[in-house]
C-alpha cells in the first residue's frame, strides 16, 4: 500500500512503531504485524487486493505499510516509540538519512576508514573496534518488541 513518514506533529522521532489499532464504527481493532518478507508474500501479492486494512509491516527506518489497501478511509491509532527532542536547540536541526540512535556509530566508522587508508592500521583497529561497541550498544538499547493479536486471523 502507500508509505508514511514516521515524524508526528510534536516533532519527536519516531523510533518503532509496536501497534496499530484500526478505529472501525465504535470497534478498534488491533491490526497483524508482519515481518517485511510475510507482509509482502501476504498482502501485496495482488495488486488490486482492497479492502479492510488486516496488518502491517515496518520498512526501513521510516515507512510503514498497511495491507490491504483501505477500500476507504479509516482513523488508525499508532502506538509507537519515540526518541525525545534534543535539549540544547542552539545547534541547527540537520535532516539526517539516518536516524538516532543509529547514527551515533557512524564518526567511528568514518574515522576506521579514514585511518585505514592512510595505513595507520593500529589506530584504525581502535575506532573500528569502539564502532563495534557503539553498534552493539545501539542494537541493545532499540531492541522493540510486537505485540501478537490475541484475536485469530486467517492473516
């Protein structure tokens, strides 16, 4: 189906999305979440598949998708993680294709390649292995988790 930035309108990132619920008459039903793979195998297969939007699937770092596509217009609920804003606003906001936390490692990154060739081999090893921890640390600190439907689903 269609794509969504993950900005809300109070200007905090979006960091995971973990539930969607679908507002249908006086009913909110939990929607499915698919890893992307299911998702596609699923609900993308006919491209002409409307209807009442059964799941959901997270692509990249700021897409969403719903599936089917919405045979008309419906009000969705997002439960999602957010990233606070930043408290010093003396620096300019930079529109980054990576988001926090994730970015945090890339300096490391830079600076391992940076040493690299210019054949400094011992000092590469240290930002290549202070990238390592960086990563591992980010992978620890955003690890989110989906919340099954209690609801059985064909989908």
């Amino acid at each position: 189906m269609g794509t969504s930035p993950l900005s809300p309108s109070s200007g905090n990132t979006v960091l995971d999305i973990v539930n969607i619920n679908l507002y249908w008459g006086n009913s909110r039903l939990p929607m499915n979440y698919f890893a992307w793979s299911d998702f596609s195998a699923r609900l993308r297969f006919w491209q002409n598949y409307i209807g009442q939007p059964l799941a959901f699937s997270v692509y990249g770092q700021s897409t969403i998708y719903i599936g089917p596509v919405p045979d008309q217009i419906y009000q969705v609920e997002i439960d999602c993680v957010l990233l606070p804003n930043a408290l010093n606003l003396s620096t300019p906001t930079i529109n980054d294709a990576i988001n926090e936390p994730y970015s945090a490692a890339v300096p490391f990154y830079s600076a391992y390649l940076a040493k690299f060739y210019e054949q400094s081999f011992g000092e590469s090893e240290i930002f290549k292995q202070e990238y390592l921890k960086q990563i591992n640390s980010i992978i620890n600190s955003v690890y989110t988790r989906r919340l099954p439907s209690v609801y059985s689903s064909p989908y």
